[in-house]
C-alpha cells in the first residue's frame, strides 16, 4: 500500500505545480476525510464566554512524534492568534504511540505538558467546542515551513515553549543520559540522518536525504575547521550507523540505549512496517528514546543532518544557535 500511495503521489507532484499541488489536497482531503476537517461542537453548557480548540491527530496513525509536534504547535499558535483556548487531545485519537490502554492516558501528556490549564474533562462538558482539523496545513507557512534560518528558529524556540514544555519523564531520561555521555558540546557536532523508507520508498514531496558520503565530506569539513572531539549521531538505519562508526570509530557517540532497524524490506513506510519494532517493541518507548536524542542533539555545538522534521526539531528546541550548522538541501523527492 505504501508504494501505491507514494506512485500516486510522484505522479501528482511530477505533473502539477506548487500551487496546483496545494489546490488538489485541499479538494482531497476535504472529499476523502470531512471527519478530519475542522468543526464546532457543543458538549454542554459549562463556560459559555470561552471557546476551546481541541487539538487532534490524523487517524491513520502515519505521523511521526516531530510531525505530531509541528502540527501541534501551529494549532496552538493558530488558537492564540483567534482567542482559543488550546488543549491536545491524544486520549480520545490515537497517534501510533498511543498505548494499548489509550482510552486511561493522554499520550501528548508522555512527551509534552499541555497548553491549557483546563482539563480535557471540563472541555467535554463546555458550550463552545472547535476540534481542529486538516486545514491547518495550510495555516502560516511562512512560519512553519521547516526554515532553517537562525532568526525564524529562534522565534519558533520563545514561540513553542512559552506555551509547552517537555514532560517531568523526558527530561529526567534526558538527564541521566547526559550524564552517562558526559560530551563536551562545544566540541561536538550533533549528525542526524535518515534511512530506511525515506531512501527505499523516496516518499513524493518529502525532501531527497544525503547518501553517508555527501554527509562524510561535510563532517570532515567540519572536523578540520572546528576541532571536533565528538560526533553524537542519530539515525535509525543500522547500516548508516555501522559505516559512519567505522569511518570514525571512538569519535562517534550514540546514546546508551540505542538500537537500529536492520530488516527493512523497503515496501511499507516504517510506521507500518513490523521492523519499527528493531527500535523497541512499545511504541511509546520509540517515541521517549527519539525525543531525548533529538534533545541532546540540541545541546551540541554543531549540527549536520539532512532536511527532515527531525533536523528542524532538534535546531527548534535549541536554547542557542548552533555555531555552524548543514542542513542539506537536495529538492524534494518525485519533482
């Protein structure tokens, strides 16, 4: 199914515009999925001079935790700028990180502490309702179009974490693994690389990743110009991870509890694919050991990765600009 879809996609994006493109998905989604697309709800009568904008996920469980995040953020941005109240519901939908006992936890609340100080309880008994929906694509891209600019970065970082923050249990992870790691970060470069579907399947519109000898001529550059010490690399892809380990052996760094997909077989997106579970069989599990790594990847002086959500969250969520950063810019795949 993966293929199918994504031949679909090549074909749309090899034939149409940018505009056109945009054009053709507003129709599709609104065709395809009305359930998924903004509405106004009443569940009752509490708070009748508020309007509260409950923040979903899509249903089919594709996104990823930083695609999750982006999405959130612009909804939350989008319910400021209109007077709403915003609150993440992942108890009520499920995102692929949702536990089996789903209908007990928030899964947003594992990773992120909410918006609102109002509980998803009382918004269920309130008069005003928005559920947010799928037109917030199309919501600001000036702002959320994975700039990589110092500037847009940094008004993206004071933006998101005025209204969120990291949850009590990955910042405690976070910590005991930088103080298992015990790095230098004004001496190490923070390497982010992709594998698996996005080079086997190519996905249509998503950005083309660097192959490890375009991401190798650039960290030796760096390493030359900056002194490096250490290259902390995050990557799924075991064979990424066992070539760029052997090229610069005890300078390159993973976190403790690292692990690495090796049997993927290229014909569904890693979502869907039974070899995510190399990366650990719970999937709220995957999501805690990814987002601390994007995390620690933040802390380093340095940054190269390819242009993926991954990259950009790492570069939002940190505190300061990087010294120097790469961030390959290749096209897009299917143009």
């Amino acid at each position: 199914m993966g293929k199918i879809k994504n031949y679909l996609r090549k074909l749309i994006f090899s034939a149409l515009n940018d505009e056109a493109i945009e054009g053709f998905y507003q129709i599709y989604y609104r065709l395809m999925y009305p359930k998924e697309m903004q509405i106004r709800k009443t569940y009752g009568d509490l708070n009748p001079d508020m309007i509260f904008y409950v923040i979903r996920p899509r249903t089919d469980c594709t996104e990823g935790l930083m695609s999750l995040f982006m999405n959130v953020t612009k909804n939350i941005h989008y319910a400021q700028e209109n007077g709403y109240e915003p609150i993440v519901d992942f108890l009520n939908y499920k995102t692929q990180y949702s536990k089996e006992n789903m209908n007990q936890e928030n899964t947003w609340e594992y990773f992120f502490t909410q918006p609102s100080q109002y509980s998803l309880e009382e918004v269920y008994h309130s008069k005003n309702v928005i559920l947010s929906g799928l037109e917030i694509q199309w919501y600001r891209p000036e702002i959320y179009n994975v700039d990589f600019s110092n500037n847009m970065l940094r008004k993206l970082h004071f933006d998101i974490f005025s209204s969120i923050n990291f949850s009590e249990e990955v910042m405690k992870n976070v910590n005991l693994e930088v103080h298992k790691l015990q790095l230098n970060y004004d001496k190490t470069l923070a390497l982010y690389l992709r594998g698996t579907d996005y080079i086997k399947l190519k996905p249509s519109g998503h950005p083309v990743q660097p192959t490890v000898r375009q991401a190798v001529e650039i960290i030796n550059q760096y390493i030359y110009k900056y002194n490096i010490d250490k290259i902390f690399l995050v990557t799924e892809d075991g064979e990424i991870y066992r070539t760029i380990k052997s090229i610069y052996d005890n300078r390159c760094v993973i976190v403790s509890f690292d692990s690495f997909i090796n049997n993927y077989k290229g014909e569904k997106f890693l979502s869907h694919d039974d070899s995510i579970k190399e990366l650990s069989g719970l999937p709220y599990q995957r999501g805690l050991n990814y987002l601390v790594k994007l995390i620690i990847l933040s802390k380093c002086a340095y940054f190269i990765g390819g242009n993926t959500m991954g990259s950009w969250a790492a570069c939002t969520f940190s505190e300061k600009d990087y010294v120097d950063k790469y961030v390959f810019d290749l096209g897009v795949y299917g143009k």
